[in-house]
C-alpha cells in the first residue's frame, strides 16, 4: 500500500500532492489495477491533513480514471501508467541512486542534489534553465 507524504514547503498544494504521489507509484509498478488505496482516516491519521482534501484527491483520481470510489469498501485502482519502458527502470534507477551516492559522496545536500538534477532534465529537454 502507498504511503503518502506532504512536504508542506514544495509549494504544491497539498491535494496535488497526493494524486502525484499516487501517479507516479503507478507508473513505477508500485500500484496495480485493483489495489486499494489508503482510506480517507488513514491517510489523515498518516500525514495530518484535513480529510476534504485527500477526498479532494480522490476525486481527482477517478476524474482522471486512475481510481473508482466503491461506497463502504474504499478506493481502487482502475488502471495502470506503466508502458513498454517499464522494464528499463530497474538498470536506470540502479544508475540513479549510483549517481545521487557518487553526489553526496561529492558533498552535495538534498536540496544542491534537487537543482543539479532539475538543471540538468530542463537542458535535456531543451528548455532554458534560469
């Protein structure tokens, strides 16, 4: 089951945060058609926050059709984000995390980390980086 998190410093509000986090756990494989997610208590037991806006998230997720609300039984996934490139993230992630030890090894904090990386995905994609 997912674990959510909310950094209540990123500036994303905090229900755009669950419905990413949920995203991106099904397009890595860590969510699956049928699962369930955590219910509204949990998750507000989890990460104290006001339970309108992980219903907010909820919401969110069956908009997009990622998720369908069954009434005393809780929230599913109904579809997957995985696609063909799915079975080359095991070797890149390998290579990731070699590279963020090789930057802490370098002296580089969490946040120097986060902004070579973001630097370098926005040249990657061609876009300017300020």
């Amino acid at each position: 089951m997912i674990e959510f998190r909310i950094d209540p410093r990123s500036g994303v509000a905090p229900y755009r945060q669950l419905v990413q986090q949920v995203r991106q756990a099904l397009r890595l494989g860590l969510l699956h058609e049928g699962d369930r997610l955590p219910t509204v208590k949990e998750v507000v037991a989890q990460v104290a926050i006001n339970p309108n806006t992980v219903l907010k998230a909820y919401r969110e997720l069956e908009h997009e059709g990622l998720a369908s609300g069954r009434p005393g039984l809780g929230t599913f996934v109904t579809r997957s984000l995985t696609d063909a490139s799915f079975a080359a993230h095991t070797r890149l992630r390998r290579e990731l995390v070699q590279w963020l030890d090789a930057a802490r090894r370098a002296g580089l904090d969490d946040e120097s980390i986060a902004a070579l990386f973001e630097s370098a995905f926005r040249d990657a994609a061609g876009e300017d980086v300020a």
